[in-house]
C-alpha cells in the first residue's frame, strides 16, 4: 500500500481532515462557531433550513472528506516533484490558496 500513492495521498488528508474537525468540534459546541465545516460543504447541496437534517450532513461530510482526499492526493504530488524539503510550509500554502480559491 504504501506504494500506491493515491491511496496514501487521501489516507494524508483524510487524517488531516480529522485533525481539522478534531480543532473545531470544541469551538462549535462551546459556541465560537456557528457552522462546522460539514454543514458548510453541505450547504453547497441543500437549503439553510435543512442543514441540520442527517440526510445533508451525510452530504457534508462526504463533501469535505472527500475534498480533503482529493487535495491530500494533489499536495504528495506535489511533494514528490518537488522535493519534500518544507513539507509543512508546502502543506500551508497549498491551504491557504485553497482557502482563498474556495
């Protein structure tokens, strides 16, 4: 498997993407925030009112694991052609620019 580096570039963001939901679960329960980031991929598929429907929070999380996949994939390509010196600083950049395109 390790191989297989498709398979390890979405094994990366899935992690990652748990690390993520692992910060902001506290913040939503506590308040800080109105909107984990499965109700906000899932609000690219259903109307507000719904959010909180199982049926698109199922939407949601499929949504964002598997953009997180997807760009897990893209940032070992990355890595790879470009060397894997300044991984993090490469990883940040990558968020940041998606932040921003998204």
């Amino acid at each position: 498997m390790r191989q297989d580096s498709i398979v390890m570039g979405a094994l990366a963001g899935t992690v990652g993407n748990l690390v993520k939901e692992f910060v902001v679960c506290p913040m939503y329960f506590l308040g800080w925030i109105h909107y984990p980031f499965v109700h906000l991929a899932a609000s690219f598929f259903v109307k507000r009112s719904t959010i909180r429907n199982p049926l698109s929070l199922a939407k949601g999380f499929l949504t964002d694991y598997s953009v997180a996949a997807i760009l897990g994939i893209f940032l070992l390509y990355v890595l790879t052609y470009t060397g894997k010196d300044h991984a993090v600083f490469k990883g940040m950049l990558l968020g940041l620019f998606v932040h921003i395109v998204i």
